[in-house]
C-alpha cells in the first residue's frame, strides 16, 4: 500500500516517540533525553537514547536507531504498512482504502509468503494428527490428559514418520524449495536432498500476539534427543521478542501474566482455566520478552521447575523483570516438579491456592541464597547478613529499600537499626546507587583519511540537529556537495532543504529510506557522540573546527577529482576560499 509522503509525516508527527516506545521499554528521563535498555540486544547498562527533540531513538551500544515507525518495525516485527496502520489508528488519523496494482498483488512481500507457507504447514499437521497416520501422536496427546477442545485451540499438530512428507505436500501447493528452507520447515543435503525439519514429533504451531504462525516446536513421544526442537530464527521469527501462548494470554482478563518454562506447561495450564500462562521459546527468559509482558500486566509469576536447574532460571528471570520495572513472585511447585504434574496431582483448585501464596522475588532470592550459609555458626551469619544488605542496597528509591528493610528485619530476625545500619554502610563502601555509566559511542572502523572525514560530517549533522539555529551562521562556508558520502549527502540536502523552509523535522528524514541498514546509518548521523568541554569558549573552538575540517576535507576530496570534472574544480576554487575565510572568522554559538 503506498501513502503519500503528507499523510506518512502527519502519522508520524501525532505519535509522540517518547511515549510510543515508553509503552514497550521502561526509560527515564536524564538530561533532555531518555534512557533505558535496549530491547534490541541484553545489556545490563542503559545504552538506549529517546530523543524527544529529534523525535529518534538510538542505541549506542548495538547501533539500532530510527524514528517511530522503525522502532515499530523492529520491534513488532512488522512492515512499514502495518505499522503505518497501526501508528494511525492510534493517532486517531484516517487512513485511505488500499488500492493495490496488480504488480503489487503478484508481488508479494517475503514476510506474508512466509506467514502463508507456516499456516499451510500449521494445517497440514494438525490435519495429520487427526489422520489414522498420527494416530501415534493423539495417543501421547490424550496421555497427557488433553482434551480435544484445547488440541483444537492450540492448533496441535503432527509430523510424519516420513522424512519428507512436508515438503512433498508443499511441493503440491506450488511453495519452491527455496523458500520452504527460508521458513526453517525443511533442510537440504548433498546426501539426503530436501528433507523434513520436522519428523515423528507432536508439532506446537508459534503464534505471534495477532494468531499469525511464525515458527513451530516439535516435541518427541519417546526419550529421543532432543526432546524439543524449534524452528530456527527467520525474518518472521525472533524467539527472544515472542512467547507461546501470549496471543491468548494477553486477553485473559487476568492481573497477572505466569511465566513456564514448556509448552506443555502452559497448555495443561489453560486447560485447567489458568489462561494467563505463558513460556519462552527453547531459551532462557530475555529482556526483549519482558519488555513484551510490561505492555500487558505489571505482575509476574515464576512457574518454573522446582529442580535446581529450574531454580537457577527463576532466579535470572527475577533480575530481568526487575530491571524491566515489572513485579515478580515465585510460585512454589514442590513437591511435583512443574505446572502440568501439579495440576494432574493436585487439581486447579489447589494451584490457585500456590497463585495466592506466590513468594516475593527477593524473598525468593533471600530463600535460595540462605542455602550457602550456616545460620548457627554466628561468622557464616554475620556473611549471610552482610549479602542481605549488600542486596538491599540494589533498591534505588528510599521508600522501596525501607519497606524492604523493614520486612527483611522481621522475617530474619534481625534488628531493624543493626540491618539499616549495616545497609548504610555497605552503601558508603560502594555507592548506594550504582553510578549512571555513559553509553558507549557506535565503534566505527579505524581512522583513515575517509574515516576522519566521514567523522567530522557525522559531527556537523549531530550538532545541527541539536542546535538548528547554527545552519543560519554555517551555511554560507558549508553545503551539501561537501558531505562526500552518497547516503550523508542525501540526509544532508534533505535536511538543509527543510531547516530553509522552517520545516525541521530529523525523523521524517529516516522515512526516505527503505533498506533497514541505511536507517541504522542514518540515526547514527543524528546520534553521533560529541566532544565533552567545559566551558564556552571550547564548544565555540569544537564547532569551528568541525566546520573547518568538513570543509578541508571537501576541499581535498575535490582537489583530487579536479582535472577532468568542472564542477570538482568550482568547488575547489570555491572551498579555497571559504577556508581561507573561515580560518580567520570565529562562529558564536549564540
């Protein structure tokens, strides 16, 4: 669907960046801009940047960048379209009926034939299972205790014992092989050809928030290794943004999200009416998937296995969704080992009676940690007390590290002025509040004369963002044909055209380019870091030297070119001269 550029920036302009994305990552205000934890990659510093100003976002640790609409794309996993739609019905802005070519109808997007080959697939095993050749796998189905109606409404399904019954099926409905590799649901070899991903296995379609098939899990009905396989990672598929089960979970009506760790956890949980389960997808819990739970609840139960590896997981999952800002308490499975033996046991009723005692997450850490200690020798207990404190000190706000103090005091049975003391004087040692670390800068390759040249251009386009009204006091020594990248160049033009116009809008400039790479690039040309001075004198000196240098280096880029190219020379003889004025002019930032 093509919208015109209007339309686009006024989509655009009436969705506020900063509290587009503070809907999906918790970010905090620090000086005129807003930080938080990349949901594009795990870090445990704050390398993640919203520019209100800018209306952009960048990451100066992974170089993920762009405007409102990329963020979407990124995150979502969605294309530009979709999230145009999305961005408008948020807004409250009409968008025009689609009018597509029948260009565009033959040539569909990579992203829809891979949504259209895993539905195929998704309807192929569940129609196998319930063919006499899955009879295998109704029989473990049904053994699990599962009803017909939550087989249906999970999509079960089967593979073949045939180890290319999928592929020959999708040869039929007209899917190349290619493209069926690209989906993860087949592989090839020199020795076997094309073949199955998936074989003998009870299938478990992935579905994203909005029912759409993006992968599958295969689970073995025998003690087969591996017991799970998943489908790979694709352009539909990014395990460590999505969860099974969410596309129910999140309209479950419930106060809380449950966190398992299997399918089949989550499945016998909302078959005994517990719809608000979900699991992560073959991997451990990550930060990009607690960023997806904070839009649906502020409360998190842990309902991972009670064994020691189950124990270990839980534990990483409480630091994630204490740094995502989200509650997280434990639910205590023992004596069975997880959701699904508990509730065959126990039944639904009793499980909501472990819901309802679910242990605070630090508590739950306190428990754990207690364990490595010999509460009745008083050197070993002092340490324990010592690990308290030092965990106590993690609690930013005052009010929250008091409550917890307090209620620390009385479960322990230790003085509330010896542990407020003790937490203060871990504090003196090492910082109350860890100190604000600052992002890093993108690395960029070594320096190279092309290196330091594209350098100083990043600069200027940096500060010109920042500071629009310098364009007035620079734009006689500087224009666009001395940015001597084709892609800075184009943001150069563009972004000049509008700072003439009074029409300054960085952002829309990202929505000019279409290849996801270049945007990267282009919110770096925004988000390049600056040089730190202290007084005014020295920000005066930085500018007019990177003014000078984006001009020198012009200069010599078209003094090598000069010979045969009119327009180099012009611009030699033209740069020539404005070096030789700005090396006498000083430029007032004011």
């Amino acid at each position: 669907m093509y919208y015109p550029d209007e339309l686009i920036e006024e989509v655009r302009s009436k969705n506020d960046i900063v509290d587009v994305i503070s809907g999906y990552v918790r970010i905090q205000k620090k000086g005129s801009s807003y930080f938080g934890l990349c949901p594009f990659h795990n870090e445990k510093s704050p390398s993640f940047s919203v520019s209100p100003g800018r209306q952009m976002y960048y990451c100066f640790g992974c170089g993920a960048g762009g405007n409102v609409f990329t963020f979407l794309m990124a995150y979502e996993n969605c294309s530009f379209p979709e999230a145009i739609k999305q961005l408008a019905d948020r807004a409250g802005v009409p968008l025009p009926e689609a009018e597509y070519s029948e260009e565009v109808k033959k040539r569909e997007s990579k992203r829809a034939r891979l949504l259209e080959i895993n539905k195929e697939a998704a309807r192929y095993f569940y129609y196998l299972l319930r063919d006499p050749r899955g009879e295998a796998g109704r029989r473990y189905l049904t053994g699990r205790q599962l009803s017909e109606e939550t087989m249906k409404k999970f999509g079960l399904g089967f593979a073949s014992v045939t180890s290319n019954d999928l592929v020959n099926y999708l040869h039929t409905r007209g899917y190349e092989d290619e493209l069926v590799i690209e989906a993860g649901l087949a592989s090839f070899d020199e020795k076997y050809g094309m073949h199955d991903k998936f074989w003998n296995r009870v299938m478990f379609p992935i579905q994203d928030i909005n029912h759409k098939v993006i992968g599958f899990g295969g689970r073995v009905m025998g003690d087969a290794k591996p017991k799970y396989l998943n489908s790979p990672e694709t352009m539909i598929f990014d395990k460590s943004r999505n969860l099974y089960g969410l596309n129910f979970a999140r309209t479950s009506r419930k106060s809380n999200i449950i966190l398992c760790e299997g399918y089949m956890d989550v499945i016998a949980m909302h078959q005994a009416g517990f719809t608000q389960a979900v699991a992560s997808l073959g991997t451990a819990f990550t930060a990009g998937q607690a960023n997806l739970l904070r839009r649906y609840t502020k409360d998190v139960l842990l309902a991972y296995d009670s064994d020691g590896a189950g124990t270990n997981a839980a534990l990483r999952a409480i630091g994630i969704l204490r740094e995502t800002g989200l509650r997280g308490r434990v639910i205590n499975m023992a004596p069975a080992k997880d959701p699904d033996e508990f509730i065959k046991a126990n039944g639904a009723e009793a499980f909501q009676e472990r819901i309802d005692k679910a242990e605070n997450s630090f508590f739950f850490e306190l428990r754990i940690l207690e364990r490595d200690y010999d509460l009745g020798d008083p050197a070993s207990k002092t340490a324990f007390h010592r690990e308290i404190a030092r965990k106590l000190c993690s609690f930013e706000e005052e009010v929250e590290r008091e409550n917890y103090v307090q209620s620390v005091a009385e479960k322990y049975h230790i003085g509330y002025e010896a542990l407020r003391k003790l937490v203060a004087s871990h504090a003196a040692q090492t910082g109350m509040i860890k100190p604000v670390e600052r992002p890093k800068p993108t690395v960029f390759p070594k320096n190279t004369p092309q290196e330091n040249a594209k350098k100083f251009q990043r600069l200027l386009l940096t500060w010109i963002t920042d500071e629009p009204a310098l364009y007035g006091k620079i734009k006689k020594y500087i224009g666009v044909e001395d940015f001597t990248e084709a892609l800075y160049k184009q943001v150069a033009q563009k972004l000049f055209e509008d700072l003439e116009s009074g029409n300054f809008h960085p952002a829309s400039i990202i929505s000019m380019f279409q290849d996801e790479e270049e945007q990267r690039e282009v919110a770096s040309l925004f988000n390049t870091k600056l040089q730190e001075v202290n007084t005014e004198a020295e920000r005066e000196k930085a500018f007019h030297d990177i003014v000078y240098q984006v001009k020198r280096n012009s200069f010599e880029y078209y003094s090598g070119r000069a010979g045969a190219d009119m327009n180099a020379l012009n611009q030699v003889i033209s740069g020539k001269k404005a070096l030789e004025e700005l090396s006498k002019t000083h430029i007032s930032l004011h």
